[in-house]
C-alpha cells in the first residue's frame, strides 16, 4: 500500500548496533478496499503473548531517520499510548522486517518507532471498542501523528481496512500476566483529547490555555491534578472523533510552536 522511505541520517554507531536496515515507511495508505481477505483473514487467533529475547536486529540505543532521532526503549513494560493506527500490506508482503523476520500480511504483526522489538501488545481502535493482540517486528511509521503500522489482519480484526487509518490505545503486554482486556469485553469507545502540555504550575497551563483561547482555540481547558494520580495541570482541546480531527489540530498547534501535541491517554 506504501513505498519505503530511504534511511536517511543513520548514525554509524546505531547502525552498527542494530546490524541491520531498520526498513522504514513513511506514508499511510489511502481509502481502500485492501486486497480480498483469505478465508481466515478476519478469524485469526488472538496472539498469545509467549517471552522472546530481544532481537539481534533491529534495536539500537537510537537512530534517525527524516532528520528526527528515535529512542529505542530499554523495555516495554508499562508503555500505553494513544494515537493513530495506520497499516501495510501487499507492497511489503513477503519483505524483510527491521527484525529480519519476513512480513506475514496475513499474520498478526506491527511497526512501532520505539517499542523493543519484539513486543506483545494490545490495539485497541477507540473508534469502534474492538481490539486485537499482536507482535511489534518492524519499525515505523515515519509519518507525522502515527503512532502504529499494522498488518493487514490486524487491520481487518480492528475494521479499519476501509479508512486506512484510525484512532487507537496501544498498551503493552507482559507474557505470563493477564490480560485486563479481551477483544469479547472492550469497552465503549472513550471521548478522545488532544493534549497540547502538561504543567507543575497552575499558572503556566492557564497562560497557556489562554494563549490557545487567544489563537481562535476555544475548546482548551486545563485538566486539574486528579487524586492519586498525575500531579499535572494538564492543557487539552477537543474532543476529537476523527484522524482528521486530530491531524488538523495537531498541526494548528504545531503551528503556534507546540509540536509535540497527542492524544491524551487518560
């Protein structure tokens, strides 16, 4: 569905650690049908989270790529994100994974710019509550605002083959330990925030909430430090229901200098 992008500003040194091309793409398929769905294609079985070593390839302290540099992180436990879906099929089928495992289509797998490889994790498309199970081996998307490349089984599970995109929870998981989520019990879709910052100082979320108010942005609020949890003043807009939604908004932002915008994950 997408050509690669070149591997441009690859350090020696994370090249050398990494032994292997990170294989990146860079641009999220457009509105399609996708390619006929093999019998089991929308009834593969739920990936069952099984401890791997990490691999050989693949996983440098850091590399760079478009001018931007990634930090590979030490592990994955705890990560969860929200953030935009996109997937990859016919064109790489059969291709080598920045793991140098060979992309299964058909199979249940993604691309994560961060995330070890491999990594068990959980996708949830917030748009429609269904999620699915599967093994990050690849890197990517290189692509403004995408958060994760998945198969094209994986797409099919999340019914997201259509729009090419979506609005998902990524959520790490540990093998041996329960999953709190099943694909049968996902829960209704939440409402989705964009977070433009998150302050120590009430006074710096309210400068910039006005500075968002004063920017024609009417729909930024600040998020109170909640009981128990984040000691933050947080800065958001929206809600938004749409990767369009999003993508306008992130860049609106990025035009006013805040460039690292995202989902809120709570």
């Amino acid at each position: 569905m997408r050509a690669r992008a070149p591997l441009l500003a690859l350090s020696a040194a994370a090249a050398a650690l990494a032994g292997c091309s990170l294989a990146p793409r860079h641009a999220a398929p457009a509105p399609s049908a996708g390619p006929p769905a093999p019998p089991a294609a929308a009834s593969v079985p739920e990936a069952v989270p099984r401890a791997e070593p990490r691999s050989a390839h693949g996983n440098p302290p850091f590399y760079e790529v478009l001018g931007h540099r990634y930090f590979v992180l030490p592990a994955a436990e705890g990560y969860s994100e929200r953030g935009v879906a996109s997937w990859y099929g016919p064109s790489f089928h059969g291709g080598s994974t920045s793991s140098g495992e060979p992309y299964d289509m058909y199979g249940l797998s993604a691309a994560h710019k961060t995330l070890p490889l491999p990594t068990w994790v959980r996708v949830t498309n917030l748009k429609n509550g269904r999620s699915v199970v599967l093994r990050v081996n690849d890197r990517g998307p290189f692509v403004a605002n995408r958060l994760i490349d998945l198969s094209y089984s994986a797409a099919v599970q999340l019914d997201m083959v259509r729009e090419g995109t979506t609005l998902v929870e990524v959520r790490a998981l540990t093998p041996g330990v329960p999953d709190e989520l099943t694909r049968s019990a996902a829960s209704p879709p939440p409402a989705l925030y964009v977070q433009a910052g998150a302050f120590a100082a009430a006074d710096h979320a309210a400068r910039l909430t006005d500075r968002l108010h004063a920017a024609g942005l009417a729909s930024a609020f600040v998020v109170p430090p909640l009981n128990g949890g984040s000691h933050l003043y947080r800065v958001r807009l929206g809600p938004v229901t749409s990767v369009a939604e999003y993508d306008a908004l992130a860049a609106r932002l990025s035009s006013l200098g805040i460039a690292n915008a995202r989902l809120a994950n709570d």
